[in-house]
C-alpha cells in the first residue's frame, strides 16, 4: 500500500468521542470527513507546534463551521503562547484568514508535563520528551484499551525510562521512527544526533521494553520512497514481530490486539 505524504495526523475513536493526534496537512482529509457526518466535535492534542505538526488547521473545513465544537490542547513552547502560535501561521501574508475570525467554538488548553486530563470516558496523561523547542507524547486510556503517541522525540543511550513508563502495556506505540541506524550515526552524510528524531531500533527496543501489542513506525523521513519505508518495516519486524509502518488510511482496532495478545 502507498504510504502517502500527509504530515502526522492520527485520529482515536474512544466511542463516540473523537481525539486527534497532531493537526499536520492530514487533518484536511479528516475534516472533510467530519463535514460529510456532520460530526463536529473534537478533541485535538498537539504534541508540539512545528509547522508540520499544525499546517493542517487553516484547511480544517468544520473550523470554519459555527456549530463545531473544538478543544485543543498543547504545549508552552517558550516563545509564544499556544494561542499565538496558532494565529501566527494564520496571518497576512501568509494567510488570508485569522485564527480569530474562524466560525468554530475552540477552546485552546494548556498542557503540562505528568499532566492527566479526562476527554469524555477516556484519560489522556501528557509528559514532555526530548525535541528541540520541546514535544510531548501521549498516553490514551479507554475502556481498557490504551494507544500511546510518542512522535518527534530522540531515543537516548538506553530505553527512555519515562516513555518506557507511559507505553506500559499499551496496546498500540506510535512511536518516531524517523532515521535508520545508519543515517542516525552519519555513516554517509550528516549525523542526525541531536535532531530530535529517532530510529526503528529504538523503537523495537521500547516496545519490547514497555510490553505492548503493536508497534507503529511514525514520521517517516520525507525522502523516504514507499520501497524503502517497507524494507525499514521488514527490518523493524525482526526486531519485534508486531511492527507495522504508518501509512495513510491505516486504521488499527484496539480491541482485536488486545485479544490477540
């Protein structure tokens, strides 16, 4: 299957409450969905405020809808506010249209690192992990199914003990899988240390660490062909059998891994 080129964007259904995982050019797709069900409302955690990570909210049609209804939660990120953040992308000229003049009712919300927040029966817990400018990952619980993102964050020396602690368990580890070891070391080419990125080994080494079902290969590098995103999935496979790379339109049931497992 193709693996597409849309930035991260990943959504959770948690019964009828809808979460979405970062607001990258992915969201599009979603928002013309939510149009054609006329299901407006939404929960959106963003794991930091990189431009590929929210260049999807000008081209989210139900924000520019009266009755959507639309929480938001991410990061301080030391230089602006979450807010103007989100107005700054969104400003001649480089947009015509302001946050401010957007039809929805959103409510933009503060995250704190160890934080835990209720969206609807489900429980977020949010905790920062190692990116410049700084990310956070999350943890998902509902219903006795748990999926954790943990996108755009570099592995250390050993497993990362705080994202180790909030994949226990989980059935489903969304986690950056950017760089290969090779290109991770700058074996041919620039070193990617420091970056903020990580590899599919760090990935298998968390998942089998943390004890979860699935391990999903996310934020695939953007020179990456579809051959070579399979090759790296076949790769991380041997590592730990129950990986899969991201790709567009995947969609995973939670409950069937949990049964599996």
């Amino acid at each position: 299957a193709a693996v597409g080129g849309n930035t991260s964007c990943v959504e959770v259904m948690c019964g009828s409450e809808r979460i979405i995982l970062d607001a990258g050019t992915g969201l599009r797709k979603l928002g013309d969905r939510m149009m054609a069900e006329m299901a407006l409302e939404a929960t959106m955690l963003l794991s930091h405020q990189h431009w590929d990570h929210i260049q999807g909210i000008p081209f989210f049609v139900p924000a520019y809808v009266p009755s959507t209804k639309l929480k938001v939660y991410g990061g301080v990120n030391g230089v602006m506010s979450l807010r103007e953040t989100l107005a700054h992308q969104m400003t001649a000229p480089v947009f015509p249209v302001r946050l401010d003049e957007l039809g929805a009712q959103i409510e933009l919300c503060e995250v704190k690192s160890g934080g835990k927040f209720m969206v609807g029966d489900a429980q977020v817990t949010a905790i920062k992990v190692n990116h410049p400018g700084g990310c956070f990952a999350y943890r998902i619980d509902h219903d006795g199914h748990s999926v954790v993102y943990a996108t755009d964050t570099e592995h250390y020396a050993c497993v990362d003990p705080a994202l180790r602690a909030l994949a226990a368990g989980a059935d489903v580890l969304i986690y950056d899988s950017q760089y290969t070891p090779e290109e991770y070391r700058g074996d041919s080419g620039r070193s990617k240390v420091g970056w903020g990125h990580s590899t599919y080994v760090a990935g298998a080494e968390l998942a089998r660490s943390a004890g979860v079902g699935k391990y999903v290969l996310f934020h695939h590098d953007p020179s990456r062909t579809d051959a070579k995103v399979n090759e790296i999935e076949t790769r991380a496979k041997a590592l730990f059998a129950s990986s899969v790379a991201a790709r567009e339109g995947m969609e995973i049931n939670l409950r069937a891994i949990a049964m599996a497992a």
